[in-house]
C-alpha cells in the first residue's frame, strides 16, 4: 500500500477557474497511471520510485532508455499539490515531453532559453497563478536567482533531475552547468528529489550521489534488458555498402538513425545515401538552430526517414518509433554505445541496431583519449571503457548476456542478437598471434595491413620485392590461410591493444606495447580469437521476417485498416501540429487494428488511450474502424 494513498486529495490548492489542469491531485498512482496515461499496471521499479519518492525520499534511478523513467516523476507529481520541477538538459526533449504530457491534458510548461520573451511571461504567469503541475527548465535557466525565488513560493512537489549522469565527470556527457545543481539542496530543502539517468556505473551512481548532495537517496538500478532490440555487430569492410544491405532488409517506411565521427562524415554519408534514394539528412551541432529544428520535425513526423548524426552530439530525439539504429563509427565507450542502440525501439516493438568497428576506429579513440588534457585517471578510465565496448564487439558470446552483466545484471542466452543466431567459434590464435606481431616487427612497423598479409601469406609482390621481405623468415608462414582471415587476425590483434595503427602516417601497423606483447611473442599469453569467418550473409537481412514489423502481426485486412489509422493520426496531427506519435504511438494503432473497437468503452481499454485522448479521438478512430470493417 501506498503511503500518500490515504492521503485525500486537496482542494484548497487545486487550480483556479480557466486553469489547463483540471485535475485535482490523484490519491492513488495507479489511477493516475490508467486515467491519464491509459496503461494498466506500473512497469518493475516504477512503483518502488513512485512509492520512494511520495514518501519523501529522494531516489536515483538507473534504468534505460525506454522503460518508463518520466512516469515515475510525473505520476508523483499528479499525486501532489504543486508545482513539480522537471530539470532537462535538452531543449528537443522538453518540448516533447510537454507536448505528450498536454495532450495527455496534463498542465505542463517549460522554461529555456529558445522561449520568445511573450512566451516566457505567459509560462511565468501561469507558475505563479499555481496553475502548472509540472514545470519543465533548462539547468542554467532554473538557477538563475529569479526563477529560483519564484519557484520557492510556488510550493514545488518534487525536483525530478533527467539525464542526472551530466553531473559526474565519469559519466559520458559531463555538462559543468549541472555541478550547480547541488544549489537546489539550499533552496529546497524539504523537497524529494528524483534523478533518472540511462546509464551510470556505479562510480558514476556515487558520482551523481555525491554532486547532487542526495547522500540518503535511494538507488534503484535495473531493467536493462532491452528484448525487442536485436542488436548485431560486424567487423567494418565497406561502410557504405554493409549499410545499404542492412537498409535494404528494413521494413518499408521505417525510420532510423546513423550514427558517425564527424560532423563531415554525417554530411558527405547523407549526402550518399540520398543519392542512392533513401530521405537521408545530417543532424549535428554545426547546424543553425532553424535547419536542425526543421530536420527533427521532419523525423518525427514523417515515415522511412534517415537521420545521419554526430555520436558526439545528444540528438535528444524522443521517437518512440525509430526501427532501427547503426554505428558506422564505433563510440567510445559501452555505456555511449547502449544509449545510442537504445534510440531504438523505445515503443517496445521489434527493431534492429548494426555496429560496425574496425581496428582503426580502436586505435583512433585511443589515441583521442591519450592526447587529451584529462588527468590521467580519466584516461586511464576512458580506455577502460572503450575496451569494454570492444570486449562486446569482439566477443563470441551472446551480446545480452555481455551488456547485462557490464550493468550487473544476467539472463539467459537470449536468442536474439547475431551471436546467438548465428554462433561464433572461438579460437587459440597463439600461433597467428605470434607470425602476424613477428611479420611486423620484421618488416619494420611501417607497413599497412595488406602488405603484412601479403608477407605471411608469402605473395611475390612488387613491394616485397623492393623491400627484399621474401628473404625473411616470416614470409609465406601463414600461407595456409586466407586473405580475410588474415586481416580479421590483424584487426582482432589491433583491438586488444597488440598491434597500433599509426594514423600519422598511412595506417602503417606498429607493436602494440611492449608489456602486452612480450608474453605473447614469448608463448606465455593466451590470445583467444574469434575464429574468422567469410562475409557471406549481410547482417538482418535472411533474418528480416515479412516486410514490416508491423505487419508481422497483422492479417492483410488489418494491415490495410492500420493504414487508415495511420493516416488518420496524420491528419490529426498535422492539425494540432505535433508529431504523429503525440497522438497515438503505433502500439495503440496496432491493436487498434486488431481488436477493432466498436464502442467509446472499448476504445478506452486501448493501451495509451487515457481520458483526454477518449474524449479527444476516439470519435474520430471508431469513425475509421468501423467504415474498413
Ligand atoms: P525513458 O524516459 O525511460 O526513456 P519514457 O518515459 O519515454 O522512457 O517511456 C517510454 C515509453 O514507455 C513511453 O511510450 C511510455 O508511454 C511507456 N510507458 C511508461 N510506463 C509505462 C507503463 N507502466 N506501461 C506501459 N507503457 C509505459
Ligand atoms: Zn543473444
């Protein structure tokens, strides 16, 4: 039982006449849940922070993208009197939320800095007239003197902190303006406090803890399972092209997001794949405000939509629907990796990421990492961490049971990543291990990658010739093996730290340091290697069932009745100006589908139809139904 479900609601504070929110407080969270955001029953640890935090105590929780992590603050918040203060660090993500939250006929509002000054007063307004049930604020925003004392005499419920691992160094995306929000313990003394982030190590969980002054904070950790995402992981040979096979396996009309280095690449790879016929556009901070907003808004609103994007750049894209996610880079670290395929697939249906890497993705981040100014316990651990993503990548066992146990957590070999559709061998690869580091060093760490296969595989090249590398003893000793095996060797020795490729000078390969190679050369190391295999079959594709997810679970008469509903949703949404998924995410539309209601009362048990969107669609939906029916 509930703590605040005795609580009754109180009237007293309850918005004034002409308010937007004409809800009284919920006693009862659940309730809140069904009326407002038309789902059943609370998702794992939403009812323990739910249940934390409306008994007053700050929490921190630690689960990822896609489980549900704002209900857990906006449902306390419909439960309290008040204002309820929502920190974000991005402009994109807040407006979504508000959007969603509005029409869900929920008070909302937010504070920052992209707000026209009329637009800023009426929000101001609206906040002292106690009529906003959650007040959504940009970092630098909300700690400016005047917001802060206004706030403190609008009866704040509950400080919700998003994205709370910007605060700490060891987290992924520090944001300096976050450190200052250790000032909110002096201001709000009283006031539960929630911070929610997708990931946190547990030196980042201390981290956050420590910066945020919330030492007796509940730490809730969990739900990483991520099951309707499949991901895959492929050694990169052409980029470009590995992409258009993936591309070409995906559902018609499904949109996704690829993820690049540089801002250039992201233009030069849109620009590619438009030219090969996909609606591709860049997305990264060198865009003026005006293009990337009009960018977004196509996105979110248009169907089978591309999004190149930097992976240093947050996109802060909130689109439940992305089908799909692929590295062309690799990012640096594990925890970067799972938010980034975590884009994907946040409305619980199937989708699909691909991260491709290659040795000198590896070698490139390594040497960021060692020519940066962090001290060097930052780097030491930023090395760390891109190991553990390339512990992931080269692995050969399955991938879920990788990720969860980087989190803590364990499960079963899931049947749904590529390592346990299609198994991996391992190897000893002592030996290989031993000829390639020796091909090497004898030929005076200068050479390429094809070269040094040419050497052990004893190929009579020109440049061998030249270089007289046929009267070494290296030369033709691994003969009996292929050309790409070779160089899956090369590159699995790259990225354990055996080999360097030295970026300056034209990707010649060099002995990796002496410590770690020694005992290899030596015999007296293990070097387990995934045992190489041809490139025969793109990633997704002979996986890739019917041709749409969603189609995989209708009937052709549903299908085309799921249609009619999609474009009904358009229709309402190019009218209230919002994105499709405002109205209804696809979810609802597919059971929509199915179940084909016939009542305003069967409408309503749809997942995600709560009481404004009944009152607000479902005339217009039982309309579409019941003419395909
Ligand atoms: P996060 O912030 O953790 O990434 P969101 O808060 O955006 O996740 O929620 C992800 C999706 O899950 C949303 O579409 C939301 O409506 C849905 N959702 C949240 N809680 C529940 C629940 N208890 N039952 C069903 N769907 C839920
Ligand atoms: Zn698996």
């Amino acid at each position: 039982m509930l703590e605040s479900s005795a609580r009754v609601a109180d009237p007293s504070v309850t918005a004034g006449p002409g308010s937007a929110d004409k809800q009284a407080p919920f006693a009862d969270p659940r309730q809140a849940l069904r009326e407002v955001f038309g789902h059943e029953a609370f998702r794992g640890l939403q009812s323990d922070a739910i249940e934390t935090l409306l008994a007053g105590r700050d929490v921190l929780l630690v689960a990822p993208t896609g489980f549900g992590k704002s209900a857990c603050y906006q449902i306390p918040a419909l439960c309290r009197t008040g204002t309820a203060v929502v920190v974000s660090p991005l402009i994109a993500l807040m407006a979504d939320q508000v959007a969603q939250l509005r029409e869900a006929g929920v008070a909302a509002d937010m504070l920052n800095s992209a707000l026209p000054d009329a637009e800023r007063r009426a929000v101001l307004e609206r906040l002292r007239g106690r009529r906003t049930r959650l007040l959504y604020v940009a970092p630098e925003r909300l700690l400016m003197d005047g917001t802060l004392e206004l706030l403190e005499r609008c009866d704040v419920s509950l400080i919700a902190i998003d994205e709370a691992h910007c605060v700490s160094q060891w987290g992924h995306d520090f944001r300096p303006e976050y450190r200052r929000l250790s000032a909110l313990t002096g201001w709000f003394p009283k006031v539960p406090r929630i911070a929610v982030t997708a990931t946190a190590d547990a030196q980042t969980r201390a981290d956050i803890l420590n910066q945020l002054q919330m030492p007796e904070a509940r730490v809730l950790v969990g739900g990483f399972d991520r099951p309707n995402l499949r991901w895959n992981f492929a050694e990169k040979r052409e980029p470009l092209r590995q992409l258009d096979r993936f591309l070409a396996a995906r559902p018609e009309g499904s949109s996704g997001i690829v993820y690049v280095r540089s801002r250039k690449k992201a233009e030069q790879t849109a620009e590619r794949l438009a030219g090969m016929g996909y609606a591709a556009e860049a997305y990264h901070a060198g865009l003026d405000a005006g293009l990337r907003a009009e960018r977004q808004g196509r996105f979110l609103r248009d169907e089978g939509r591309v999004v190149v994007a930097t992976i240093a750049f947050g996109m802060g894209i909130d689109k439940p629907d992305v089908r799909w996610v692929v590295h062309l880079d690799l990012p640096r670290s594990l925890e970067a990796w799972y938010q980034e395929v975590g884009r994907a697939g946040r409305d619980g249906l199937p989708s699909e990421t691909l991260t491709l890497f290659g040795a000198q993705d590896v070698s490139f981040i390594r040497r960021m990492v060692r020519e940066s100014d962090a001290p060097d316990e930052v780097k030491r651990i930023e090395l760390l961490k891109l190991e553990q993503l390339v512990g992931l990548a080269e692995g050969v066992g399955c991938r879920r049971q990788g990720v969860l146990a980087y989190f803590g957590d364990s499960c079963d070999p899931c049947g749904n990543c590529d390592a346990c559709l299609e198994p991996q061998q391992a190897m000893d690869g002592g030996a290989e291990a031993q000829k390639a580091l020796s091909a090497v060093y004898r030929t005076g760490q200068v050479f390429g990658a094809a070269h040094i296969v040419d050497v052990l595989r004893g190929v009579e090249s020109e440049k061998a010739t030249r270089n007289r590398h046929q009267s070494l003893a290296v030369f033709g000793v691994g003969a009996e093996t292929g050309e790409a095996e070779w160089r899956s060797i090369l590159r699995q020795l790259t990225t354990r730290g055996l080999l360097e490729v030295d970026l300056e000078g034209h990707g010649g390969l060099r002995l990796g340091p002496a410590e770690r190679v020694r005992p290899v050369l030596r015999g007296e190391a293990a070097v387990t290697l995934r045992r190489p295999t041809q490139p025969s079959r793109p990633a997704g594709r002979s996986r890739s069932r019917g041709p749409s997810a969603q189609a995989a679970e209708l009937s052709s008469a549903d299908t085309a009745l799921f249609e009619a509903l999609k474009a009904k949703r358009r229709e309402l949404a190019e009218t209230a100006g919002v994105p499709p998924y405002v109205v209804f995410h696809d979810r609802t539309l597919i059971e929509m589908a199915q179940l084909r209601p016939a009542s305003r009362a069967a409408f309503a048990e749809l997942p995600g139809v709560g009481r404004s969107k009944l009152d607000k669609y479902a005339e217009s939906f039982l309309a579409v139904v019941a003419s395909e029916s």
